[in-house]
C-alpha cells in the first residue's frame, strides 16, 4: 500500500503544480484565464477525446496489476518532461517544438472558441488565441493525465486485491491520504519554489518525483509476484474469472454504476477544478497574496489526508456508505454557497469553509470507491473503474476550461489592463520576472483590477446540487438491489 501510494503521491504532486501559479503565469508569461483553464482542462483531453480510460481499463484488466503500474508511470513522466519543456525559455523562443505548437494550436484554439461563442452570454465575441507555448503545454498534461489516471485505476485494483474482505476502505483511504500530500505539497510550496528560482523549477522537482513513483512501482511488482506464488487464488486464470467484452454490457445496464458514476463525475468537478481556480479566488477576492495564494486551498487535501482513512475505517467497522456520501454532498453544497456570497471576504471564514471542504472531501470518496466493488464483480472491477474515472475526466475536463472562459468574459476589464501593462513594461526592457514583480507591486497598491469569480462560482453551486440528488438515487437504488452499501465491509 505504500509503494502504491508513493507512486500516486508523485503522480497527484505534479498535477496540482500549475494550480496556484495563475497569477504568475498571466504576469511572467502573459496567460490569460482562458489559457490556464484550458491547460488545467488538458488533463482529461486524451482521456475524454480518444476514449483512453476505457482502453486501458481493459488492458488493465487483460493484462494485469504489475504491467499496469509500469506503462502508467512511465506515460507520466513523459506527458510531465514535455509540460516542463514547454514553459521553458527555449520553447517560448522558438526553439525545438514550437512549429508542432504551432500545429497544435490551431484545433485546440478552435475548440475553446467553440466554448467561447457558448459563454458569450451575448455580449461581443471576442476570439482567443491559443499560442504554440500553451499548446504544448496543454499536449504534455494531457499525456500526464492519461498516465496518472491509469495508475489511479490500476491502484484502486491493487488495493480491491490485498485487501478484500478486510479493511478495504481504511487501505483505500489511507492510500488516497498519502496521494493527496501530494496535492497539499504542490499548492503550498510551489509559490514558493517560483518565487526563489523561477516557474519551471517546481515543475522540474516533480519530474524527479515521478521517477521515484516509478521505481516504487517497480518494487511494488516483486512483492504482488511474490503474493501470487503464495497465495494461488488471486491469480485470475480460469476461464469463468476472465474477463470478456460481454462484461461491458453487463456494467453498462448496471443503473446503481450510473448513479455511482455520475455522483463521481460532478462531485469530483466541484472539487478538482477549486484546486485550479481556489488560490487565485483567495487572491482575488480575499485579498490574500500570491505566495500564499495555494496555501487556504491546500487545507483540502491535508484534511483529507486525516479523515478519509478516519472515515474508510467507519465504512469498514459501521457501513452507512451511502449515508456517508449524501452528508458530504450536502456539505459541499454549503461550502461553496459561502464561498460565492460576496459579503464573505474574511480570510478567517474562507480558511474554516475549505476545511469544511476538506471534510466533505474525505465523506464522499471514502464511501464511494469501495462501493463500486459491491456494485460490480471483481473481475470487471478494472473496466468499471476505468469507466468511472472516464466520465469523471469529463469534468475533470470541460469545468476548468468553462471556469476560464467565463471568469474571461465576465471580467474583459481586467483581461485588457494585464495585457496592456504587460505590453508597457516590455516595451521598456523589462523581462518577465520583472515585469511579474511590477504587476504585483501595481496590485498591491490597488492600481490594478482584481477578478470577480460571482458568475464563475455558480457553476460550482449547480454541480454540488446535482451530486446531492444522485446521492440520493444511489441510496434508493442500494435499498432495492441489496449492494450492501449500508452494510460494514469487514467480513465476519
């Protein structure tokens, strides 16, 4: 479990290391917010677009644990390596790559405007322009996202594997808890790290993380080789255990994996994408600075660290998995409730709410994973997980990139005057850390326009409503068939 949950610690630290650099990415390298939500939305490209989930979730299932684990961590660190190359200087200069930016570019410009025309909210059209830098950035975590969610289904197997019939849920906590101080370290010291070096650095460090997540799970194969040989019954070579394409059908026409399936998909996009647009919200409306920006959002990922082992072990000793997700639904609700209101500004408030964010966080997934194998047999466990994490890729997907056109649309103001002081102050001489350092200083003294997230943050509230209601069909649906979500996991 813990060279697993190595492995996914390095996986979820680099995912999260763009999320509290907005500022700084619009000032040193002159994003706007539709660029970072559809680099951030890049992650689930692949995944979304070409269906890669469910191919690697059969492969998963055809082909094994252990041969798993090491394509995924390889598939990320080479998506990461290419992320990291394109916010180099070489490449913003025109170096080795640029003219398959260039390439790129154009059909992912054509895609956000597609998105762009939608959320007009019929005031002038105003296209956006993609450029070669943000295309390959967005090319390389799109590529990371596919490795990181193959790893993520492929751990979730490993977990079902050792521990079935045991604490399942506390093991799937616990590993989920060591993954995400992957995310708290992200948006706490990347602020930090950009401050003292530069932007490329942090994301330079969780390249060589992601190396040591792939040399645990290399470890991690010798010791599941090393169970097989003792324990004969956890190799799955009989026929009747094989899985078959007929299996999709069987999963498909499952209604409790829809219900199950789509509580995932919007609680988890009312939750991920914060982790984009949290710190820059804390910047923006609570007047916290930039360095510190990752840090109130960060409280999520360190909570859950906590409680989601702290509630797995309930689900595993008492039940109530259904309950548990309805409470956390309603929690979230409530959290992004405060979080719109605009008379909520003290930075006290906003620090309690995301832990309270951070506890609902911890309810719905650790009721939620271990429910999926009561729902649907084991040997269709890596399809059905695969499936799962698919649809969740579309929010994972499209909500940062509507989250940027909106915040970009709803706020042309302060859009126009970044570009423009950023326009000034190169015209001057200054380079981009010099003019980032600038635009802070103009900020500080109130000579710059803050975003007003009011029109983003009811996308949040809409997706929270909906996990609320099928937290609900999930428990009615529980009560008919007999899952046994209510029921303890540990086998007597």
């Amino acid at each position: 479990m813990i060279l697993v949950s190595l492995a996914m610690f390095s996986g979820y630290l680099f995912a999260e290391v763009l999320s509290p650099l907005k500022s700084y990415v619009e000032t040193t390298l002159g994003w706007s917010p539709a660029d970072f939500g559809a680099v951030t939305g890049g992650y689930g490209f692949f995944n979304v677009f070409l269906g890669a989930l469910i191919i690697v979730g059969i492969l998963l299932d055809k082909f094994g644990i252990r041969k798993s684990a090491i394509i995924s961590a390889v598939v990320m660190l080479v998506g990461a390596c290419i992320k990291y190359y394109a916010l180099t200087p070489t490449l913003i200069n025109g170096g080795f790559g640029y003219g398959f930016g260039e390439i790129l570019a154009g059909p992912l410009g054509a895609l956000l405007n597609f998105f762009n025309r939608l959320l007009s909210f019929g005031s002038t059209f105003e296209p956006i322009k993609m450029n070669a830098p943000v295309a390959l950035t967005l090319f390389g975590y799109a590529i990371f996202g596919l490795g990181v969610e193959y790893a993520g289904i492929t751990a979730s197997k490993a977990i079902v594997k050792w521990f079935k019939g045991k604490e399942m849920a506390l093991a799937m906590g616990l590993q989920l808890a060591l993954a995400r101080l992957g995310s708290f370290a992200a948006l706490f010291a990347a602020p930090f790290i950009v401050e003292n070096f530069n932007i490329t650095t942090p994301f330079a460090i969780g390249i060589l993380l992601l190396v040591i997540g792939l040399i645990s799970f290399i470890l991690y194969n010798l010791m599941d080789a090393k169970l097989d040989k003792q324990d004969s019954s956890l190799n799955s070579d009989s026929e009747e255990d094989k899985f078959t394409l007929k299996d999709i059908k069987s999963i498909v026409t499952n209604r409790g994996f829809w219900y199950i399936t789509i509580l995932c998909f919007v609680f988890y996009s009312a939750v991920f994408p914060f982790y984009k647009f949290g710190p820059d919200l804390m910047v923006n409306k609570f007047g916290v600075s930039p360095k510190w920006a990752g840090l109130i959002p960060g409280l999520v990922p360190l909570g859950t660290m906590i409680l989601t082992p702290l509630f797995g072990r309930i689900y595993d000793k008492k039940g109530k998995g259904a309950s548990i997700m309805i409470l956390g639904s309603i929690m979230l609700i409530v959290v992004h409730v405060i979080l719109f209101l605009p008379f909520v500004t003290n930075v006290f408030i906003a620090a309690l709410d995301v832990i309270l964010l951070g506890i609902a966080f911890s309810l719905v997934p650790s009721a939620m994973w271990p429910s999926v194998p009561k729902i649907i047999p084991e040997k269709q466990l890596g399809t059905a997980f695969a499936l799962i994490f698919y649809i969740q890729n579309w929010g994972l997907t499209f909500v940062p990139i509507i989250l940027g056109i909106v915040l970009r649309n709803t706020n042309p103001d302060v859009v126009t005057q970044l570009a423009s002081l950023r326009e000034k102050f190169a015209v001057q001489g200054l380079n981009a850390d010099q003019i980032a350092a600038k635009i802070e200083e103009l900020k500080s003294a109130g000579q710059v326009l803050f975003y007003n997230y009011s029109t983003t943050w009811l996308i949040f509230i809409g997706l929270t409503v909906v996990s609320l209601l099928f937290a609900f069909l999930l428990k009615a649906e529980d009560k008919r068939k007999n899952y046994g979500l209510e029921l303890p996991n540990i086998q007597e």
